[in-house]
C-alpha cells in the first residue's frame, strides 16, 4: 500500500507544481549599461507575475563593469533566469559566459559556443608582468565565485578564462558548464522546471523599448565603425557637390549617432587618433600625389585604428569585424587606385585647350599671301606659314605650334 502511494504521489507531482509564465526577452550584440537595464526591468516584470525569464542571448562579449551588474541581478534574483544561448549559430562569448553561468538554468542551442573569456589589454593583446596577475587573479576569481554558486564544474569555466578555452554545446553540456542543449524554446523551458520545480504555462515574449533599440543598434560596433565612415564620406560629398545640403545632413546625423555610440561604448583614444591620422594621409594623397606612398601609410593608419578602436581596459570581446576592416580598407584601396588611373591617364593625355591641342585639327584660310596669313580656328584667328601656296576660304590642317605662329597644309580631299 504505501508502494501504490509513493508511486502515486511521484505521478502526481509534475501536476502539483506550480505552472508559471516564461517571460522571454532577446540579448544580441554587446553587453553594455542599456543591456543591464532591460535585463533588471525584464525581472522585475517577471517577478511582479511570479513568472520565470529567459534570455535567448547572443553574444560577443561586453563591458566588464554592466557584466557584474548583470551577473549580480541574477544571483540575487528570487526569480528563477534561465539563459538559452539561441538560436544555432550564436555564441555566448566573453561577458556572456559569465552571464550564462551566473543563470539558474543555462542551456545552449545545437551549433553555439561558449567561452574564451580571457582579458585583454587596450592593443587587444594579453596583459603582461604584475597587471597581467592582478587582472586575471580577479577574473578567475569572479569565474570561480559563479561556478561554486551554481553548482557548475569549476575547471572548466575557470580555464575560459585562464586559456580563452571555448566549447560546443555538446562539450559544455558533457562538461557541467551548461544544463540542457535544445533547439525549441518552451523546451529548454520545461526541462528547467523539471529541475527548478515549475511547470510551463505561457511563453510571453517581452519586446525592447524604442529607446533600448536604438542603443542596442548603436552598441555594435561594426555599426559604428560603418556611421563613422558614411559621416565622414558625406561631408566630403557635401564640399564637393556643395548647395543641396543633403550630404550634409547624413554627414552631421552620422556622426552624431557615432558619438552617440562611443558614449555606450569606450573606444580606445589611440585608435581613434590613428583613424584621424589615416583620412588626413588620403586626403593629401589628393593633393600632394606621392606615387602611392601616402595611400600605403593612410592603409596601414586605417586597419591598426580599426582594429585598436574598441579595444580598451573593460571591454570584454568587443571589436571590429575582420571582414568589415578588411572590406572598407579594400574599397579604400580600389578608389585610390581608380582616382590614380584617372589622374596619371589625364597626366598623359593631350591637353585639350591652349597652343599645343590645335596640332591636328581643321581651319579655314581667312586671307593668304605667298607662305603666310590668317587662318580661323576655334573661334579665334591666328597667324599662319606653310610651304604651300594657299587660296582664301580654303580648307586647312595645322600640323604645328611654333611661339605665335601656326603651320599648316593644304587639307586633303
């Protein structure tokens, strides 16, 4: 009898649990300040239903600073977080895994990844000597503290750290960094309850204010890298196409959503000088052609700025694409090399006005005596000698430029 009743109470309990709303909301691109606002407003809200938050993250990294304050909300939340690295292809990297390892319940789509969370310095390369120790003892530290709470295999998210390791979902799954791997929402969402002690009721999903959207668009950095570059191309189209004011205008507005951004994100000075530094160099390439020399130096300006620009003390992951560097820096290229073939093709060309562009063309004898006279030509009336003796009215070919005075011949019929 107490077999039957035992049985009966394991049948039943599923159906005792308490059925709770999954308030789902999306975190993509950087992780900064706006990104820790939505989260903690999103928690609250499932907090004020007695519901349970997702986040569907995709991720790079992030600001190390919003990261702790994420990380903090969710410790301390009474509401359970499930963190879903959805869907496949995304990656949970740098301020992420931290995010994700912090949660109650982290699970990772088939074809994600999760890791390399090591710290860099503002070149984008390993810190060196004593700051080198002091930066990663801390991070470890931080790792290792979310690890112990959640129950999760030390090791392993500690060496995200110490060696930017990185796992599949599967390798994160078999190695205790993650609890679940799925493809399906509400799936990851029962197998949490089935370990929080909840059952799935409603899937609602929270959308992002206006304002949240426009600092999520502006927290990517390819974006802005890209603003920086159409701002700067519209000015210069508004110096040469001047009146219309519309280049103008794109110009300003991009470059105030640029300065916008980097107030989301901390660029790094260096970088930036650098970008200035290599439009300067394009630009006198235009004026003071050094056969390409100029351009290589403007090159090499551009690239290392790209790839410095974001990469500062607190910036976890954060960088340019290599293929957008590697894109605008070609475009670059193939424009200075066209405005090249343009200026050396014109350089070898005849000239088209003055003296020398009369050889070869057609005039009309206005008065002749013996070897000389005047012939009409272009609107203007010049001097003329040949060594033939010409009729009035009759058709002419200048065959050369000597001081003031035109020789021709006699055209042929």
């Amino acid at each position: 009898m107490f077999r039957f009743l035992l049985f009966l109470a394991l049948l039943t309990m599923p159906l005792l649990a308490q059925a709770k709303d999954i308030f789902v909301i999306e975190v993509s691109g950087v992780i900064t300040g706006y990104t820790e606002k939505y989260i903690k407003t999103s928690i609250d809200k499932a907090s004020e239903s007695d519901g349970v938050l997702m986040l569907k993250i995709d991720t790079p990294g992030g600001l190390l600073q919003s990261t702790r304050g994420i990380v903090q909300l969710i410790l301390e939340s009474e509401t359970p977080v499930i963190t879903f690295v959805s869907p496949q292809g995304s990656r949970a990297g740098s301020a992420g895994t931290f995010i994700a390892l912090a949660s109650h319940f982290a699970a990772m789509s088939e074809g994600t990844n999760i890791g390399a969370a090591h710290p860099v310095n503002i070149t984008g390369k390993d810190f060196e000597g004593n700051m080198a120790k002091k930066i990663e003892n801390d991070t470890v530290a931080f790792m290792r503290s979310i690890a112990e709470k959640r129950g999760r295999n030390t090791d392993a998210a500690i060496a995200t750290v110490t060696e930017s390791k990185s796992y599949t979902a599967n390798q994160a799954l078999s190695l205790g960094i993650i609890d679940a791997v799925g493809n399906d929402s509400r799936d990851i969402a029962e197998k949490a309850g089935g370990k929080l002690g909840f059952s799935v009721d409603d899937m609602v999903t929270l959308k992002a204010t206006p304002l949240q959207k426009v600092a999520f668009f502006l927290s990517d950095p390819n974006v802005l890298v890209l603003l920086l570059f159409i701002g700067i191309l519209a000015i210069v189209l508004e110096f040469k196409i001047p009146g219309t004011f519309v280049f103008a205008a794109i110009g300003i507005a991009a470059i105030i959503m640029f300065l916008m951004g980097i107030n989301i994100i901390p660029i790094n000075s260096l970088g930036l000088l650098l970008l200035v530094a290599g439009f300067c160099l394009l630009g006198a390439e235009i004026f003071l052609p050094s056969f390409g020399l100029l351009t290589v130096a403007s090159m090499a300006c551009l690239g290392t700025g790209l790839y410095l620009l974001f990469s500062t003390e607190g910036n976890m992951g954060i960088g340019v694409s290599f293929w957008l560097i590697g894109s605008l820096l070609a475009l670059i290229l193939a424009v200075a090399v066209l405005i090249g073939r343009l200026i050396f093709r014109d350089f070898r060309s005849k000239p088209a006005t003055g003296k020398q562009a009369l050889t070869g063309k057609s005039a009309k004898v206005i008065s002749w005596k013996e070897n000389s006279g005047q012939i009409f030509v272009h609107g203007e009336i010049w001097n003329a000698t040949s060594e033939e003796t010409l009729e009035k009215d009759e058709k002419v070919t200048i065959v050369g430029v000597d001081g003031m005075n035109i020789k021709v011949e006699r055209e042929l019929v």
